[in-house]
C-alpha cells in the first residue's frame, strides 16, 4: 500500500502534466519504416532514445534487462507484461550525414532478433526538446508511453535496478 502511495506521488507530477510524443518516421534495423508512436499496437510503450555516442552507451545497459524483461517469449517476464518495448538512435544535427555509416555498425553490434525493436530516426533535436522536454543531447533518456503517446514516465542515464523497478511498478498498474 505505501509503495502504491509513493509511486503515485512519484508519476503524478507527469501524470497531471503529460506530454505527448512527437509523431516520428523511424525505421527498424529490419529497413521497416515505423511512425511513432501512431504505429505501435495499443499499449503502454517502454521507449529508449540516445542522441549521441556517449547516450548510446548508457542505452548498452539497458538492452539486455528489457529484452529480457519485456521482449523475449521465452521468458517470465513477457507473459506478465504486455508493452511495446524499442530503442530509438536518433541522428540529428551534422550527425545525419553519418547515419549510414553509424547505422551499419549498430547492425553488426546487435543480435537479429532485436533488428525490430531498434529505431533509427533522422531529424530535429528541437522536436523533442520542444515537445518531450529533452534537454541534453549526451543523456540516455528511457521513457513510458502510455497507448495515446503521452509521457507518463521518463528518467535518464545508465541501467539500474532501482529504475528498472519503478518502470515495471508503473506498467503493472
């Protein structure tokens, strides 16, 4: 009960607040193109996004415990929860003009069957400054989407368990 007390206080500020995610064009390392979040089935959605090298680092931490956790059928944690789960490199700014290059080194450091659930984008930092308040290009930045594409969640930086453990509370709920 206090932890359902205290997680709520936790979201509420953007619960009341929610922000919607910008409508992107994505493609998966599949070459499938994705809108965000418009394609996604309807459901709540864990979304990571790096902007840079350093935030692509972070993002390593996090792909094993949410593959694990949220994408492998073969795992306890599929059955009990029922969410979209990507990862989102986006090349803005002068990084566009390498993105080829980039993107063919991110397929040969990812296993195939996670090509689906990684997102290349090719766009503007200000859409998602202006929308998603995103402030630095150098944070990892792991957000929940709930199935309208708003917000509900957001925290930065390297995987740990202590945010790993808030973003499933939020999902059970």
């Amino acid at each position: 009960m206090i932890r359902t007390i205290i997680l709520a206080l936790t979201i509420l500020p953007l619960t009341v607040f929610a922000q919607q995610f910008p409508n992107i064009q994505t493609e998966n390392l599949n070459g499938k193109k994705v809108m965000l979040p418009s394609d996604l089935p309807e459901k709540s959605t864990v979304l990571g996004i790096a902007f840079s090298q350093k935030a692509q680092e972070d993002m390593a931490t996090w792909i094993e415990p949410v593959y694990k956790q949220f994408i492998d059928k073969s795992g306890l944690g599929a059955m009990i929860y029922d969410v979209n789960s990507r990862m989102l490199v986006a090349f803005t700014g002068a990084k566009r003009a390498a993105s080829r290059k980039a993107e063919k080194m991110i397929k040969k450091a990812t296993e195939n069957d996670f090509y689906p659930y990684v997102l290349l984008h090719k766009g503007s930092f200000r859409d998602f400054k202006d929308a998603i308040d995103i402030k630095d290009k150098d944070e990892f930045y792991i957000l929940i989407l709930d199935p309208n594409g708003k917000v509900i969640f957001k925290t930065t930086g390297r995987y740990t368990e202590n945010k790993f453990d808030k973003i499933s509370l939020i999902i059970e709920e």
